[in-house]
C-alpha cells in the first residue's frame, strides 16, 4: 500500500530534497510570493537535476478537497543549492510537505 510521509521541518525537507530518487517527489504549498501564488509545488529529480513544478491548486466542492489546476511553471537546477535558493522563498509556512 502507498503511504505519503508527513514532512515537518525544514531540516527533513532539505534532507529528503538531497535523497530524492527519480520516483520520488515532494508535495507542499506556495506562498503569496510564489509565481503562482498559494498554488502547489512539487519537487522531483530526474539525472541529478531537480525539477520544481508550480501549478494552481483549485477547490474540488464535490470531493471537499483541493486538485491540482492548471497554469503550470517549472523551474530546473543542477545542484540542490540552487534549488533550495528558490523553494526557501516560495514556500509557505509553517510548512506543510508529504514525500511521495
């Protein structure tokens, strides 16, 4: 069975951002600041370069739950410094990630 992990500190963010396997990612939620603001983030790692994917996050009424919209944007690093740079001023606190 698929069990997300709860993500709680930066410090766990960064560590599992520098583990990330190619079929694996992050899940957590922009700010105000964010190109797409409040919208989601995911983070993924695909031959060492990490991928940073913003897109809308839009209220389901009928599941009770927010989906993913449209709008995307991605962003990609070679290194995980550079990545960190942009998530660090992007993300909304307090922080809320889940590893998938």
């Amino acid at each position: 069975m698929y069990v997300e992990k709860k993500i709680d500190t930066d410090e766990e963010l960064q560590r599992h951002m520098r583990a990330l396997d190619e079929d694996e990612g992050i899940r957590t939620f922009g700010n105000s600041q964010s190109p797409i603001p409040e919208g989601f983030i995911f983070i993924t790692k695909s031959n060492e370069r990490y991928c940073i994917n913003l897109c809308e996050r839009v209220w389901d009424a009928g599941a009770s739950q927010y989906k993913v919209g449209g709008n995307d944007t991605y962003f990609y690093f070679d290194s995980f410094e550079e990545a960190w740079k942009m998530i660090k001023t992007i993300i909304r606190l307090p922080m809320e990630a889940w590893l998938y």
